[in-house]
C-alpha cells in the first residue's frame, strides 16, 4: 500500500550534484519492538529513549546521472563496503515510491559510526535514520513542496523506518513512541512520534551505559527474530503485554517513578529473549557474562537502594539505565564491578538526547 503523504513533488530544473550531511543516534526501547507485518509495520507498540552518543554521521553525496536504475556506493571510515550494499539497495526498492528521484542521481553514501565497528551496537537505527535525512534534506532541495520541520522529520521517521523498523524513534528525542496507541495521541504504525506528554525531568537526562559483552556477529539477525514471531505461541499474548506495558510505562514516565520503570523495563527486556528461547527454532543471544552483569546489578541495586537497572537488546551487551543524579555513584560501580565482564573491559556511557540533526 502507498502512502501518498510521502510521495515527493518534484520540479522540472533540478540541481546537478552536491552533498548533505547528517547525523543520527542509536535508540533503546523500553518496551520493545519484537514482531511485524506487512511493510515494516509492528505488531506492538514500542517506546524507546533516543541515545545522544552512539550516532551515526552519513555524507550523501549526489550527482544527476542519465542511465536508469539506481546507481550508490557506500562507505564506512572511507572504505568501500559492499558488505553493506544489498541492504541499502532493498531499502532504496522499497522507498522508491516515495522518492523517485534516487533513480535520476548517483550517490555516494559515506557513513562514519561514533561507536566501535563490530561492537556488536547496532549501527541500522541510527545509519538508517541518518541516510533518511540526508534524503528528505535533498528531497526539499529539489521539491515543489516546502515541508515544514516536524512534516520532513516525519517523513524521515517514514522512511527510516522502511529501512529498520526501530530506526524510525531516532529522529526526535528524548522519547518516542512507534505505533498506534489510544495513550498516544497522533500515535502511527507508520512513523515514530515525539512523546510531548508531561515527562518527569529526572527522565529527561537519562543515562544509559552500554557493556560491550560480545562484539561479534549474532547468529541470528533482528530480522529473522520477528519473522519468528509469525505462529509463535506467545505471540498473541507478548503483543498485547507490551501494549499493556506502554500504558504502563507512560504514567511512569510522567510521575517519575523509578522503582515501577525498574519493573517495566527489565520485565520487557526478559519477555523478548523469553520469545527468542520459545521460538522455533529458538535461540539465545545471551551470554554468560550477560547474566553475571544481571545478577551483580540487583545486588548492588537491594545493597545500596540506588534505582540502576538493565534492558537488552536482541544480543548479548548489557544497557545499564540510571538516573543522571546517580550517575557518579554508578558509573563507579559499572567501572569497578561490571567491566570486568565486558571484553577488553570496554562500555560506552550514553544517555537520553535530542535526535538527529543536519551538519
Ligand atoms: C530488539 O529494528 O533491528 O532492538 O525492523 O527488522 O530492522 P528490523 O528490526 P530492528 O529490531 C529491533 C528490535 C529490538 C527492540 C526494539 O528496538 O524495539
């Protein structure tokens, strides 16, 4: 189905070549995003705290071309790879409808990741979400139609989330919220939306430190995992907890209570790798050192009453989530306790930020 909000006007003259910049954060969900239909459109609501530090930085450079089809190159640090390349041309197929214009230029996409390469950090929300506004910046160079801000950041949201679905929260920040929700207002399967309720301001600097527990490959991509929620048994029943969750999660958000997001947040984070294990076939992408990391923050956390506490991503780190006000104190202990699980001793310190911008 076609979303004729997103179809680009375009002009008759258009510009020869030229580049644009951009850079976007990684996200983390709360309630996560864990099953999808159709076109990249979830099956759950999912909320997610925008990160500010683990960004990816994307020059597009363009050029008007006469031959049909698309025509890209990307790079990362500089060096071509064309391991990356099959993704950004499925993401271009789908997006076409909405920007036509990628067949009439050649690109050159050049990406830079804040974050080590194999870290095992996911790079596709904020790569994805860097490319898109990159592509509606060069969209409003050559359009008809003038977008207004929150218009092109939405359309960005659109399209980043054709690309990967979370991809789509990283746009704005410090939460958002994708897919329909009646506590929502403006709530869309189809983009992320800014939360622009009451939110507590002690979640509005949220840190978030990543532990680099295993920075190889998953065996098992984001992408099959939620093709593995088609006929899981739980499904049904995930999909409406994390709903349930959402609802949850904003009077939490807005209150300020640490102690019931403590609950919601890791109880998200252990339904996911929950699904994972009753999949078929099922997996685990958690390691030792993972559940060691677990273990020592809730001793720490019953020892000194301080509100840390983990979520996961589908993989083995560790994000550890606290209040900015306890940020010495923690990072104290994630230094002194944790690090010692993480390979090479190796964390990122991140937290809660604004979205991506143009350079
Ligand atoms: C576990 O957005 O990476 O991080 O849409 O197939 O690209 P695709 O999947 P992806 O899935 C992310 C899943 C998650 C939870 C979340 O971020 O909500």
């Amino acid at each position: 189905m076609i979303h004729d909000q997103f179809k680009a006007q375009l002009t008759i003259d258009q510009i020869d070549k030229g580049a644009i910049a951009a850079q976007a954060p990684s996200n983390i969900a709360l309630v996560k995003y864990w099953g999808k239909y159709g076109q990249q459109l979830p099956k759950n609501t999912s909320i997610s705290f925008t990160l500010s530090n683990c960004k990816t930085t994307t020059t597009l450079e363009f050029e008007r071309k006469n031959s049909p089809g698309f025509d890209f190159e990307v790079y990362l640090d500089e060096q071509r790879e064309i391991a990356f390349e099959p993704k950004i041309e499925a993401f271009f197929e789908r997006i076409l409808p909405y920007c036509p214009y990628l067949e009439e230029y050649s690109f050159k996409i050049n990406t830079h990741n804040s974050f080590p390469h194999s870290s095992g950090i996911a790079s596709s929300a904020s790569g994805m979400s860097a490319l898109a506004t990159c592509l509606v910046q060069l969209e409003q160079k050559i359009s008809t139609i003038d977008l207004t801000p929150e218009d092109a950041i939405q359309k960005a949201s659109f399209l980043s989330r054709l690309g990967s679905g979370s991809a789509c929260r990283s746009l704005e920040g410090p939460i958002v919220v994708w897919g329909e929700h009646d506590a929502v207002n403006e709530s869309s399967n189809l983009f992320g939306t800014l939360l622009r309720k009451d939110i507590h301001p002690i979640f509005k600097d949220y840190c978030d430190t990543i532990l680099l527990v295993d920075k190889g490959q998953k065996q098992v991509s984001s992408t099959v995992g939620h093709g593995l929620m088609h006929g899981h048994p739980f499904a049904q029943v995930r999909f409406d907890q994390a709903n349930e969750n959402i609802g949850k999660i904003l009077k939490v958000l807005s209150e300020g209570d640490q102690a019931k997001f403590i609950e919601i947040v890791e109880s998200e984070a252990l339904s996911l790798h929950a699904m994972m294990m009753t999949s078929l076939p099922y997996f685990i992408l958690f390691k030792p050192n993972t559940l060691k990391i677990i273990e020592t923050i809730w001793h720490y956390r019953k020892d000194t009453g301080i509100p840390v506490c983990f979520t996961l991503d589908a993989g083995a780190n560790v994000h550890v989530l606290y209040a900015s006000s306890d940020a010495e104190a923690v990072q104290n202990f994630i230094s002194k306790e944790l690090s010692q699980y993480c390979q090479n001793r190796q964390f990122i310190h991140d937290k809660a930020g604004m979205g991506a911008s143009l350079i």
